[in-house]
C-alpha cells in the first residue's frame, strides 16, 4: 500500500529575513566613504534646487563631485589591491 500525503516543503527562513553575514558587512564597511559623499553631493544638489544657485552653492557642489570622485577611485584601489594574482 502506498502512502498518500501532501508534499510539505522544508520550513526555512526566507531570505529577506536574515541578518546580514560578516562579508557584506565588509562591504557595505567599504563603500561607506562613496555613500557618505554621494549623500553630500545630493545635500548640495537639493539646497541649490529651490533658488538660482549663487557662488557658494556652485562651489559646494563643485567640491562634493569632487569627493566623490576622489571615494570612488579609493574604492576602485582598494578592491583592485584584494583581487588575487593582481599585481601590486
């Protein structure tokens, strides 16, 4: 005699629903800098939105793309320095 049941599905967590592991952790570690100077240049984007950007607000955003650029190509050396075989 054959047993007849509903296949159940194993209960596991869903994805969504873990803690993020130790790697990305170190990740995100890493491009905290792009982030934090992205968020700045956004903060000097939108302060120049409501008016004609005078003097200042062209310099302040003319200084946060440059950090930007500047997190960027830290971050570009940083993961080409970890890459194995990579030259150093």
């Amino acid at each position: 005699m054959k047993h007849i049941g509903t296949d159940q599905a194993v209960v596991t967590a869903d994805g969504f629903d873990r803690e993020p592991s130790a790697a990305e952790l170190d990740a995100i570690e890493q491009e905290m800098p792009v982030i934090t100077a992205e968020v700045e240049l956004l903060d000097a984007q939108i302060i120049a939105l409501d008016r004609t950007p005078n003097e200042l607000d062209t310099r302040r955003i003319r200084r946060a793309r440059r950090k930007v650029l500047a997190a960027r190509l830290a971050a570009a050396n940083l993961t080409t320095m970890h890459i194995p075989g990579a030259s150093a």
